[in-house]
C-alpha cells in the first residue's frame, strides 16, 4: 500500500530491486571454488622432465574445477551461482563474461585488487592424456568471510558443490553454510577436517584420490575400488569416477558399477571429471537417486571427452537426451 503513494518510478524501481535481490539470492546449485584462465597447448607426445617438445597452436579458455562444474550443471538446465575469486586484471574480467554467457552467475564472484586471475597451464598429447599444471592466483584469497557474504544463496541451494582448489577455511564455511546436499570433489587431494567429511553427502573421487584419502595404492580393479571406498569414513556415499570403466557407486551397502559409454574416439578427456560432477549434481537437484545420477553422469563426461577443450565439450540436456 505504501508503496503505491510513492511517484510510479520510484515503485517500479524498488520493485526492479526486489527482483534483482532475489535473482541474485536464489540458485539451485552453488559452487564454492576456482576459476581459472587456461592455456592448452596440443603436443605430439608429453614432454620428459627437462625436455622440450614442440606443440601445435595454444588456446585460451576458461577452466578451474570450480567454474567447469558450474558450467556444466548450467548447461544441464540448472540455475547455478559461483562463489569464489579472481584477479582484479583482464583474465577475471573474461572469467566473469564467459561463465555470464554460459548462465552462471557471477556476482559471488569477487575480484581481488593486486592479485593475478588463477591460471592453468594444460598440455595434452595425440592420445588424449594431458599434464596440468595450476597456478591458483586470486582463488587462493577466497576466505571463509567472501563465502559468508553469499550466506542466503548456500543456506538455499539444493547442493553446494565444492573442489580443494581454494584454501580450506573457504571449504569448511561453504559446507558449514549448506541448506541442502554437499557434494565434495577432494581435488587436487589433500586432507579434509572431519567435520567437512562428515558433512560430505556425496564424495566424487577419481582412482588415484581414492588411494590418497584411504592411505592405500591406486585401486587396479573395480573391486579394488570398492573395497576402498567402503573404507572411507565420514561421507554419506562414494562415487569413484574409473575413467574408462565408467564409475563406481558405494552407498552404505549398496555398490553399483555404472560401465562408461563406448565412445567412437576420445578427442580430449580434460574436464570429464568436472562434467561427471556437474552432472551428477544436476541430476540430484532434480530429484533423481544417486544411482541414477551417476548414469547421468557417466553419460554426460562420455560426450565430454569427444570433444575438445573442457567447458567447450560439455553437454546440454538436449544434446544428452538425444546421445
Ligand atoms: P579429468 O581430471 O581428466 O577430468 P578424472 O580423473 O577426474 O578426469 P576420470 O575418471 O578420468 O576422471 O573420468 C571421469 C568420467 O568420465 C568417468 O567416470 C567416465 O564416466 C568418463 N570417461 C573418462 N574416460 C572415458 C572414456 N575413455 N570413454 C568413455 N567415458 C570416459
């Protein structure tokens, strides 16, 4: 009533406001993690330490575990809010439009002046296999107060999805902060306090993190991994991506072994972990069981890996739907 005593501009500025506020207050995913600046370059074979090998062109994308599997559950049809850090330079800015034009959005996304944007230096070979390495810049001042600061979007959001690319007091603030489901991709691997782990509803790790977080070698066989991810207290389930032998789910007592899709060629596995994740998380928020999301998922990261790039190759719904 009182706003309609106010001069028609003004109450349909207010109301624009409002809207405004709840766009930014409301996403049916979070992610709590890194964004990075990529450089790929394609080589014959991977270099030797100490060695040079001559590559093919190098591109530029956006990567980080954290904005692939934003992206990837955008692209899946979710409505989905990054929280995290870049630098306050020319690769944040172009962060912040790519994941915009993907439907992420970005306004947890703060900049931190001095600070260079994260960035990945990627080299894969004619097979497929790549080496990484990750400089985090910017991510690595995301701090547990910039995570308070999106309090309402986490306390809303069906799943909070977190990777270890971020310093741990940002890990353990967006798991304590979490209304709905927490998903964690321990990577790279580290340890993870114990609250966190006990938080964690869904644990997504590939052979070799199992082996690091249950203190044992690289599981070999699917058995293998089973038995180890049994092993692994706190999390409610444990789903281990097995890279061509698709995925393993352990849930209590249930163990489901999900076979991957046959693909004709892998083009580019990079980033097939974080549309496993994306995936994954996007089917839970619509309601779908864990074994079922983790048939989603292993068909999602199979379309991943025959295309180039990470975020480039990640599938739509429509395009999953019909693969
Ligand atoms: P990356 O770090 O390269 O993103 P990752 O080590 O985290 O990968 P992987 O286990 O290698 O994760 O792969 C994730 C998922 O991608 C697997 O669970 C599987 O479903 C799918 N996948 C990987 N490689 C293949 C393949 N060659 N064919 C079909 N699906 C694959």
């Amino acid at each position: 009533a009182d706003a309609e005593k106010l001069p028609r501009s003004v109450s349909q500025e207010a109301h624009r406001m409002v809207e405004h506020v709840h766009r930014e207050q409301a996403a049916e995913i979070v992610v709590v993690g890194s964004a990075n600046l990529d450089t790929t370059a394609h080589v014959p074979r991977l270099p030797a330490p100490g060695e040079t090998v001559l590559g093919g062109d190098t591109g530029e994308s956006v990567g980080g575990k954290g904005a692939n599997q934003a992206v990837a559950a955008a692209r899946l049809g979710r409505s989905v809010a990054m929280v995290g850090r870049v630098g306050d330079d020319p690769a944040g800015r172009r962060i912040r439009e790519a994941l915009t034009t993907q439907g992420v959005q970005v306004d947890q996304l703060g900049s931190t002046a001095g600070s260079g944007s994260g960035a990945a230096l990627i080299v894969v070979d004619e097979s497929g296999e790549n080496m990484i390495v990750v400089a985090p810049g910017a991510n690595s001042t995301l701090t547990a107060a910039h995570v308070r600061a999106a309090q309402e979007l986490l306390a809303r959001a069906g799943a909070v999805v977190c990777q270890l690319e971020i310093p741990e007091e940002a890990v353990v603030e967006a798991v304590r902060l979490a209304g709905g489901r927490v998903i964690l991709n321990p990577s790279p691997v580290r340890s993870v306090p114990p609250e966190v782990m006990a938080r964690v509803d869904v644990l997504i790790v590939n052979r070799s993190e199992l082996g690091a977080i249950a203190g044992a070698p690289e599981p070999r066989t699917v058995d293998d991994a089973a038995a180890l991810a049994a092993g692994v207290g706190g999390p409610g389930a444990v789903v281990v991506t097995l890279g061509a032998d698709g995925a393993l789910l352990v849930d209590g007592n249930t163990r489901v072994h999900v076979p991957a899709v046959r693909v004709p060629t892998v083009v580019d596995p990079t980033g097939a972990g974080d549309t496993f994740c994306g995936a994954l998380t996007d089917a839970l928020v619509r309601g779908e069981a864990l074994d079922g999301a983790v048939r989603w998922a292993v068909r999602a990261a199979a379309l991943a890996v025959t295309g180039a790039g990470a975020q480039s190759a990640m599938p739509t719904a429509a395009q999953l739907a019909t693969a």
